[in-house]
C-alpha cells in the first residue's frame, strides 16, 4: 500500500462532518449511491432527446400531467398578460394631460398590433393567444425561441411579427461546413466568455417525415448592424452555465407515468369485475334453456334477423351474462375486490409529492377544495407566489422585449411621438417601461379579500391601482373613468345610487 493510499484510507476511517451524513461512503443506506458529478451539457443537455417526447406524451394522453400545465397557463397567462404603460412622465418632462394622451395612445396603436393575428408570423393568433402557446410549449418541452423578423404585409400597418419554434429546432448541425471557434452546444453558440451570441435552428422538426434533407441558419442573438434583438429565448435555467431548459415535468415523469398505468390497470380491473355474473353448471344438453339461442335459420328466428352461433365451449363475459358450462365441469367464482378502497388514498399521497414538486398545491392540482378558508386561502397564497413569478418572468423575457420592438418601429413610422427615445438608452428605457397585467387570483371569500384591500390602500401598504388588478383584473384609472359616466347617466335619469330617485326640490315645493 502506497503512502497516498494509505492516507486516503485513514480519512475515510475517520471522516467527519458531512462524511458521517449525506456524503457518507460507510453507511448502509448510502454506499451504493454513488452518482456521477457531471457539468450542465452532461447532466442536461446531452438528455433532453429522452425527456422531451416523454414529457409531451403525458402531456397528450396522462390527464394529469396535462390537467398540471393547463392549471400553469391559465393562471400565469390567462387570456394575456395586458400591457399597462408606465414610462416615466417626469423624467421625459411631460405634463399630466401630455402624459394621459401619451398613454392612451400607446394603448391605441398597441391594440392595433396585438389584437390582430398579423403579429404573428403564420397569421394563426394574435398577441395572447401567442403569450398562451409560447408558455405550454416552455413548461412542455422546457424551453421555447421566439423570432422577431421584419415582415411586411399587405394591408398590415405594422411590420413586426413573432414566429415560435419549438425548441427541438434548435440544434447543432451535422455538417462539416458548420464549425467554427466559438463553442457550440445543442444549438447555443458562445463566445469566449460563455456569453450567448447566436442559435442554430433547422429547417425543420428533427422527427418530421418531410422527405427533405435537414439545413441550419444561424441567427444572431442581436443585429450585428441594427442592433435590434433578433431571438428570444423562454427557459427556466437551474445551473450555471446551463444553456438550455428541462421539461417541468421532467422530476415527475416516473412518478405520473406509473400513476397513469397504475390508474388504468384499476380501471380495467373494475370494468372486469363488473362482468363478473352467474355461471350454471347444466347436465342438460340444449344450451338454449334460457333462450339464448344458437341457430342461424331465420325459419326459427321470428323476427328474420340471423342469431350469432353459439360455441358451447366458449366462455363469455358482459353486462347480465347468462354462462353454460359443460357437464361435469364446476365454476369458481372469482372475487376481484373492486373497485379498490384503498386506490383513492395512494393516488392521493403520490399527487402530493407531484404537487409539492410542480410547487401546485394538492387542492388546487385536482380542483378538489374539501379542507376549511383558512387551509384552501393558504394553498392559494402559496400557489400564487409560484404564479407571480413565473409571470414576471414571462413578461420579462417575452412580453417586454417585443413590446420595445414594436415601440421602435411605431415611432419610427410616426405613428407614436416620442421625442428623442434613440438619442440615449435610458430615454428609451424612460419611454418603454411598463408593467404586464395578468388574470387576477380570485377570492375564496370576496367580502374579506375586498375589506383587506381596502384596509391596505388606506394604510399605504398598497395602491387603487394594484389592488384593483390583483383583485378583478382591471385598471384603476378606466374604473374611475366609467363610474364617473355611470354616475352622470344615473343623475340625468334621477336615479340614487341605490337605484331609487333623486330627491327633487320642485317636487317637495308641489307637495307643499
């Protein structure tokens, strides 16, 4: 024994700290866990060609699985996540009405865009509907490109359009022809410095029966001349110099797809166990005692309709089946034991593990709401704070970088007047900020949800404005716009605002 070995031994005799816990080599439970310390590409990269289609396929046949996504997209998404400019009017030296038409023009020509199907590159969906499919197709196939080319249409104002790609089409090319110095890994180009600087996408689906050969193009992350942002990338990253996402459903794959086969081996145990009827053992030797008959000749079928022969040695099962068995021989009944009591219990425990992996809450994973206000409020929160981080990064990585392009171009076709926004970076900034609006959370109980905003906006805790979106979704300043309207209409109609009539000094002067 070499000195080296020798005194790598004695350290693992006498290990301490996390040596006689988790990273123990000595205790039972733990000698033969030894997994392998690999980088990102490896652990990751180099294994999403498995985790992709497995996670798409439970999406498209595992209830679940899918129910788990949709749950994501419809409170994270919704119908769209709204725009609510917010640029800063003092530091751009606009006045209060200067401001008030700016913004009100900015939500004008945005509609224009964003609410037509041209927005987008296939002419399919406007802009949320777009928010919608990009964020099933990250959370599916954990992550998802966004192309932002410049492409002008017939009877379209604005050129601007979005183009999704799923994310298998970004990939390194075979060819020879594609080598370069900088590294290239599943499609992400880096520089020298790690920094993202292109990505290499196909000319179509790598599972695509499309008898054409496959052909890359690379496409900057920036302009090299324009400078304008060319692909955006949706991914939610858990390494460092990790370069592209993994499916959310990739830590419950295992678990949801057993759960799946465990779910439907119990759903035919219980359709089995329902045909399950009276077998009659006979000595007679006419089948047909109960009427069931066994002739083909319409001359003994009154109806004229040919009866289906019966084999006698045929065993067969359905819904109030009558069996014959041959003489001498003795049924043995069998008590499958379904429906299982016990199903519902294990199913149970295994979604709450699903759950607390995809940070959904039990209750709110299968829309079952049994427990008390304070239990359900409490699993709503917690979801929530899932949700609104999520949303913020949408918004951050999708929402708002289109939304500065097509700010660009508005002005740079005059329809928005904004003086100077290319002059300096932080003008522009000044111009482009905003904040993206989602559905609300909803109130278990609306009385108190309404009393507690209340109680927050009067104590400075919060504001009007974001009470009013985080509560029904709406805009302050439109609701106080609407109900001064509705206020007038119902003055010029005498109606109070308890719905009965104003009181009228003339009237009071005619009953005296």
């Amino acid at each position: 024994m070499t000195e080296i070995t020798r005194q790598r031994a004695v350290r693992e005799v006498f290990n301490q700290g996390y040596g006689d816990h988790g990273a123990s080599r000595r205790k039972k439970s733990l000698v033969s866990w030894n997994p392998v310390a690999g980088d990102a590409e490896e652990d990751i990269q180099d294994n999403l060609e498995a985790l992709r289609p497995r996670a798409r396929d439970l999406f498209m046949g595992g209830s679940l699985a899918n129910g788990s996504i949709k749950t994501l997209r419809t409170n994270i998404i919704g119908t769209g996540l709204r725009l609510k400019p917010n640029f800063d009017a003092d530091f751009l030296r606009l006045s209060e009405e200067e401001a008030g038409n700016l913004k009100r023009q900015i939500e004008r020509e945005f509609a224009l865009w964003a609410d037509s199907k041209d927005c987008d590159a296939t002419g399919l969906h406007n802009f949320y509907e777009l928010q919608q499919l990009a964020f099933l197709s990250w959370m599916m196939s954990g992550d998802t490109f966004a192309l932002l080319p410049l492409l002008p249409r017939k009877h379209a104002t604005y050129d601007l359009r979005i183009r999704l790609l799923e994310a298998d089409r970004c990939s390194s090319p075979t060819t020879k022809s594609a080598s370069m110095n900088n590294k290239l890994s599943s499609g992400v180009e880096v520089d020298e410095d790690g920094m993202i600087v292109s990505y290499w996408f196909s000319n179509k689906h790598p599972g695509s029966s499309i008898a054409t050969a496959m052909d890359w193009q690379k496409v900057d992350v920036v302009g090299v001349e324009s400078g304008r942002r060319n692909v955006l990338h949706l991914m939610e990253a858990e390494r460092p110099e990790q370069r592209r996402g993994v499916p959310i459903l990739a830590p419950v794959i295992e678990s949801l797809k057993q759960l799946e086969r465990y779910t439907e081996a119990e759903l035919m145990a219980a359709v089995i166990s329902g045909m399950f009827t009276v077998f009659i053992e006979s000595e007679s030797e006419d089948p047909d005692e109960f009427g069931l008959g066994s002739s083909t000749n319409l001359e003994d079928n009154p109806t004229g309709e040919p009866v289906p022969q019966i084999d006698e040695g045929d065993l067969q099962l359905g819904n109030g089946a009558v069996q014959f068995l041959r003489p001498g021989e003795k049924a043995n009944i069998a008590n499958p034991g379904r429906p299982n009591a016990l199903f519902d219990p294990f199913v149970t425990s295994i979604l709450r593990q699903v759950g607390a992996s995809l940070e959904i809450p039990y209750e709110l994973l299968l829309k079952h709401f049994t427990a008390s206000y304070s239990a359900s409020r409490a699993a709503m929160l917690e979801a929530w704070k899932m949700f609104r981080m999520r949303r913020s990064w949408m918004a951050a990585d999708f929402c708002q970088p289109i939304y500065e392009e097509w700010f660009a171009e508005a002005v740079i076709k005059g329809r928005i007047n904004a003086p100077g926004v290319f002059d300096d970076p932080l003008l522009f900034k000044s111009y482009t900020r905003a904040d993206w609006h989602g559905p609300s959370q909803g109130q278990l109980d609306p009385v108190k949800e309404a009393n507690a905003a209340v109680i927050r906006v009067t104590n400075g805790y919060s504001t009007n404005q974001r009470e009013a979106a985080e509560l029904t979704g709406t805009e302050y300043e439109s609701n106080i716009r609407q109900l001064a309207y509705e206020k007038r209409i119902r003055e010029q109609y005498g109606l109070v605002e308890g719905g009965g009539q104003l009181d009228n000094e003339d009237d009071s002067d005619d009953d005296e």
